[in-house]
C-alpha cells in the first residue's frame, strides 16, 4: 500500500513540474493526484495500524488478514480524512488575509521582520497541529467504531500534553520528505549532472528513500497512540486488544467498546 503511495507522490512532482505553466491541466492532475493520495493514504494507514496492533498482542501478521481488515475499516477511515482535509483546508484558508503582509513587509525594519517570522512559524506549528490531530485520529478510527468529527475531538484530547513532542517529529518527518523532494526534482525531473541510468538509479533511491519515511510516519503514528495513553494513565489492555483483533480473524467485524473505550485507567 506505501509503494503505490510513493510512487504517486514522486509522479506528481514530475508531471506538476512540466503542467506548471497549463492551468486547466495543472488543477485536474492535482486534482486526480490529491484523490489517488487519499486513497492509498487510507489503506497504508489502515494496513500499518492494524499490522502494530497485531504485533502488540502477539499474533501472526499476514496479508490475507491485513486485506480483510482494510475493506472492513476503509470507510469509516475515509469519513475520518475527509473531516481532517476539511479542517486543513479551512486553517489555510483563515491564514489567506496573512498573505499580503508577507508580501510587503520582506524589505521592511526588523519590527516588519520578526512579525513575518511569528506568522510563518504559527503557520506552520497551526498546520502541523492539525496534522497531528488528524494521524491520531486516523488510529482512533481504525481501532474503535468511531469516525468523522468525533475521532478528531478525541484525537484532540487525546494528544493533549504530547502533542509539542508529535509535532517536532512531524517537522522532521517534513524535513526528510522535502529533502527526497529536492533531490528528485533536481536529479530525475531535471537533467541534472547524470545520464539516464544516473537519473533512473537516483529516480529508484528517491522512491525507497520515501518509502521508508512514508513507513516510518505511519508506525509512529501507533506508538504515539500507546504514548498518549499511557500519558493519560490508560492502560492499553492486550486482552482488549486480542478480543478486537480475535473478532476481526472470524471475519465478523463487530465494534465493541474494548477495542479503545474499554480501558483500564491506573494512575501512575
């Protein structure tokens, strides 16, 4: 499910990079691209979730049971990242106004310049957090029978008191990604200093670079999971756990509250 992922990120670099001048064009290959993404951003995520949980109780991975689990929780996933695009989507919008200031004030005093600094950074730290909310959410959903603005209200309270430490990951995880993005704008989509088997090796070390960044996110986003509750003093029951995954090997998916509401609370 990652590879097909990385593979759509890299294609729209290239393909964005030559339409960049066609407008038409440009929005429905973003268009196509942002649809393809969110559909395999579901079912990596789905897969990784309940690949982690399954190690966490000690059972045996496979990929038949990895399937079985995806077409049963994809949808309500799917309602889950369309409420978190949503959000995102709404926080950019309300930074718009910000545009002009950044515009006019780059030749400014350095009055001008530390408050571009300050929007900047709480632009990125206000996208960022929603980011996380919305990946934490992502496992609520897979893991409970919960979906939509109510995963995002728990994943918001659930983050709480961790999420400063989330969102320093994220921006590293960022960084990585931005990196593989440079190196393959810069040696694949342009000529850069290789020949074809240069720029195709280049090509295949960028897409396995993202790959394991794209993989690395995701099981992250389990163990942030386990951190936040153990932060919150809840105790991830594995027999909770086992009884979840137990229903979902029957091949009856039947959501229950020990899949995540039924937690045994200690206080440390």
């Amino acid at each position: 499910m990652i590879l097909p992922l990385s593979l759509i990120f890299l294609a729209n670099i290239a393909v964005s990079d030559s339409l960049s001048s066609e407008g038409a064009a440009f929005l429905l290959v973003e268009f196509v691209y942002l649809t393809f993404f969110l559909v395999f951003s579901v079912l990596s995520t789905s897969a990784v979730v309940y690949t982690v949980a399954s190690v966490y109780c000690g059972y045996d991975v496979t990929c038949e049971n990895v399937m079985s689990v995806i077409s049963k929780v994809w949808k309500r996933l799917m309602v889950t990242f369309l409420c978190a695009f949503l959000a995102l989507f709404l926080c950019n919008v309300a930074f718009v106004p910000t545009i002009p200031w950044r515009v006019t004030i780059k030749h400014v005093d350095i009055v001008g310049l530390v408050f571009f600094v300050a929007i900047v950074i709480f632009d990125v730290v206000g996208i960022d957090y929603m980011t996380v909310v919305w990946w934490l959410a992502g496992v609520i959903s897979v893991l409970g029978d919960i979906k939509g603005i109510k995963a995002m209200t728990k994943s918001r309270n659930l983050a709480q008191g961790k999420v400063w430490i989330y969102i320093v990951i994220l921006l590293k995880l960022e960084g990585a990604i931005f990196g593989i993005k440079i190196l393959f704008e810069s040696q694949v989509v342009h000529t850069g200093s290789f020949g074809i088997a240069g720029r195709l090796a280049f090509g295949f070390l960028c897409l396995l670079m993202l790959f394991s960044v794209f993989l690395f996110g995701l099981v992250i986003e389990m163990v942030f999971y386990f951190v936040c509750k153990s932060y919150h003093h809840e105790y991830v029951n594995k027999l909770s756990f086992s009884d979840h995954l137990d229903e979902v090997y029957q091949g009856e998916y039947i959501p229950t509250k020990t899949n995540d509401d039924q937690l045994e609370k200690i206080d440390v």
